[in-house]
C-alpha cells in the first residue's frame, strides 16, 4: 500500500511522508512548497474558443529551481 501511496504522490507532484519518528520534517518540505511559488496566466494568441490543447513550456535560469 505504501508504494502504490508514494507513487501516486510523486506522479501528482505531492510529497509522501511514512514511517518516520520525525514527522515535522516532512510537514517542513510540504511548508516550503507551498510558501514559494508563482502563479503563471496564458492568454492565446488566437480568439478562437476552439477547446483545442496548446502545449506551453516554462523555463527558468534560477539554479536550483524545481518547476512542477
């Protein structure tokens, strides 16, 4: 149960925390998380309201940076 738990976690992007005696350093990287981040618009270029997918791909020059 356990790994399919830690599996659905990392495929959603989340964070697992399990058998663990330290449960404030799992809530610590869940804190951090969520206390740092942007929230990023798309405006399309064409008026269309066509409902067709546009792939959009970020980037970032910051070192260290982890984009989900």
């Amino acid at each position: 149960m356990e790994n399919i738990l830690r599996s659905l976690a990392d495929s959603t992007g989340g964070t697992s925390v399990f058998n663990t005696n330290n449960l404030n350093q799992g809530l610590d990287k869940v804190d951090l998380e969520l206390s740092n981040y942007y929230v990023l618009g798309f405006n399309p270029s064409s008026p269309k309201r066509d409902a067709k997918l546009r792939k959009i791909e970020v980037k970032t020059e910051a070192k260290g940076t982890k984009l989900k």
